[in-house]
C-alpha cells in the first residue's frame, strides 16, 4: 500500500472512529483523558458549569458534546 493510501485509510479509520457512541467504547469506563479534563475545564468555564474531576473516558466525551452544543464550540456545535 502507498503511503497516501495507507495516510487516507488511517484518517477514515480515525473518522470512523469519532463517530462512535462513547458507550460502546471498549475505554468508556477508564478514567478520563489529561486533554479530555483540559477541554472540559475550558468549556466548563465558559458555560459557567461545574464539572466533576473524576468522569470516565466517555462520561467526559458526552459532557463535551454537551458543553459544545452549549457554547457554540466544535463541529456538531449549531
């Protein structure tokens, strides 16, 4: 495989990917990611919510979206 077709498989991969539901995640339950926390923060803070130090990985993923929706951030954001 060429490298721009293995680049362009890896980024469909990695789209197909984004688009999973956090619940089917195999990592849900783990903790939440350092990028995960930053980005909460940020969006949190815009917000004006709280958010809890302590969700998983697709706890954190919902709230994101959630705050996205909320803020006007991100690309599902209307």
């Amino acid at each position: 495989m060429r490298m721009a077709e293995k680049n362009k498989f890896q980024g469909e991969k990695q789209s197909s990917n984004a688009q999973k539901d956090p619940d089917d995640w195999v990592t849900k339950d783990e903790p939440s990611t350092g990028a995960q926390r930053s980005y909460l923060h940020t969006l949190a803070t815009e917000a004006g919510e709280d958010v809890d130090e302590n969700l998983t990985k697709g706890e954190a993923s919902k709230k994101i979206e959630e705050l996205q929706q909320k803020t006007g951030r991100g690309a599902k954001a209307k």
